[in-house]
C-alpha cells in the first residue's frame, strides 16, 4: 500500500510540475497582435518574360515580312518599380542586336497603370516609352513609341520561385 501511495504521489507531482512549466512557458509568451501579411510589391507584377504582340497587317498577298517582334524579360522588382532586358528584337525579317538596348525601367501604379522606357545603350536618341494598362499576364498599350497603340505585350513566362 505504501508503494501505491508513493507511486500516486509521484504521478500527481510530476503532473502539477508540468503544468507549472506549461503556466510559466505560456506566461513568457507574447502574442503580438495579427500582422496582416504584406502585399507583394506592386512593380512584381511585372516580373517575367514578355513578349510584343501586334496586329498583324492586312495584306492581300502572302509576306516573309513579321512586323517587329520584341521580348522583355523584367528580373527584378522593387516597391512600384521594375527593371528588365530586351531579349529579343526583329524588325521586319532583320535581326537587332539586344545589346544596342539599355535596361528596360518602369512603374505600376495602384491601378495598374504601366509606364516602362527602353534606352538606347549608346544614348544619342530618345529612349522609347511605353504607356498601358495591366491585367494579369497582358499590358494592354494606350501610348508608345515605336509599338503600336492597341497592341499588347503578353507575359509568355512566369519567374520561378527561388523557394
């Protein structure tokens, strides 16, 4: 009987010293009040791979001629604004060289309002400007120079996440 009785004892001590550490582990914590999780920043939206897509011209013959192909790929993004590099560039059936092209650098805005430039690497001329309206994975134009009003720019890539 005495054996029991200890045994008891030694359960019910072991348990209230559990719940002592529990009461003080408890006690030690703080809850900081919810933080609501940050919104990306807004120029990530225009993270990766993007290419020009125009109107094609009506033509009652057949023609090697494309029009002007053009790729972005936009790697990095910091609060409203992004920064990428022309990685394509085809005038007609006559190849650029990308590398006449400065960094691309933009905004969006709160309404998904996007304004980007294209530089000249060498300078001399006016960098090219782009003006439109962005909606999931289109920039649909409303203003540039040289790309057509009405065209849009479709992003063909996702970045990967470095998760």
């Amino acid at each position: 009987m005495v054996l029991a009785d200890l045994a008891y004892r030694c359960r019910a001590l072991s348990r209230a010293a559990e719940l002592v550490l529990l009461a003080g582990a408890l006690a030690g914590c703080h809850h900081p009040r919810a933080v609501p999780a940050a919104d990306p920043p807004r120029g990530a939206a225009m993270l990766g791979t993007w290419e020009y897509q125009a109107q094609p011209p009506k033509r009652d013959a057949p023609s090697l001629n494309m029009g002007l192909q053009v790729a972005l790929e936009i790697h990095s993004a910091v609060g409203d604004r992004f920064r990428g590099r022309v990685t394509l560039w085809l005038a007609g059936d006559a190849g650029g060289d990308v590398s006449a092209f400065g960094p691309v650098e933009g905004t969006v805005s709160a309404t998904a309002q996007v304004a980007f430039t294209i530089p000249y690497a060498r300078g001399g001329a006016a960098p090219m400007t782009v003006a439109g309206t962005l909606a999931g994975d289109t920039l649909m134009i409303t203003e540039a120079r040289p790309f057509s009003a009405g065209a849009r720019f479709v992003r063909t890539k996702r970045p990967t996440s470095s998760r």
